[in-house]
C-alpha cells in the first residue's frame, strides 16, 4: 500500500456530473501549462514541436488529460503524462462513510499517489472546484492529517 494525497470536497454526490468537467478542465490547463513552459525552455515555438520532436518527449508528456477510465460511474481514474510521471487521480463519490470523523456527510473524494507534484495538481484542483463546498486536504494519508482548504 502506498502513500497517497487526498482531498474531498463537502457536497452531495450528485454534483458529480458538475464537478467532473472543472476538475478535467483544471488538469488540462494545468498540464498544457506545464508543458507549454518546458517547450519553451528547450527552445520549440510550440507545444506539438516539443512533443513529437522525439519519443522521450512523446514517452514523458500528454497534451491534456490522455484518458478517463470508470466501470461503474461510481468513481473515475483520469490519467495523464507530466515531465516523466504517469498520473492516475482516483475519484469517487461512492465512499460518503469515509473520513466521516473529519465531516459526516456526502463527499466527492479525490486520491493521487504522493510523489511528484501531487500537491500542486491537487491545490490546482481544489481552486477549479471550491464552488461547490467545503474542502479538506492532506499530503499524506497515512497520517489522516486532513486540513479544511
């Protein structure tokens, strides 16, 4: 078992079909951005040069999210390329019981592995949805640490 950041937001699990769009708008425009400033260090005029100028950049990059797996529509896996790290953000609004010492109610919970820049992806998302409620953060859920943000 690994160490994962995770957040949830306090709302009802219904909103799921209104938050799902800001957090892949939010990834989108996180990772293009990303990818636009490391295009530009290496000195390409754009985002597609960079990316088939070899296969590493191919390998190491996605222009946005790459895909959006779910078996159920009960939770989601969006998976994308950033600098090197395959990410895959779980999310799932199935799991109300959970963490429900930090806030008894409905929730949509949001799960990335804890390396890289999960961080930064997650307080990205956090602002792409803080519409919608409450929202409680922790780095490393193996301390259940969770802050309201």
């Amino acid at each position: 078992m690994g160490v994962d950041t995770k957040m949830f937001i306090a709302t009802k699990k219904e909103n799921i079909l209104e938050v799902m769009p800001k957090v892949i708008k939010a990834i989108n425009e996180w990772q293009r951005f990303e990818l636009q400033t490391a295009s530009e260090k290496a000195g390409f005029d754009n985002i597609l040069q960079f990316l088939f100028s070899s296969k590493e950049n191919k390998d190491n990059w996605s222009n946005g999210i790459s895909n959006i797996n779910t078996y159920d529509f009960g939770s989601f896996n969006i998976n994308f390329r950033f600098n090197g790290e395959s990410r895959s953000l779980f999310i799932t609004h199935t799991c109300s019981n959970d963490y429900s010492d930090i806030y008894d109610g409905e929730k949509i919970i949001f799960s990335l592995s804890s390396w890289g820049e999960s961080e930064e992806i997650m307080m990205f998302i956090a602002e792409a949805i803080k519409e919608f409620g409450d929202i409680y953060y922790t780095h490393n859920d193996c301390d259940n640490d969770f802050k309201q943000i």
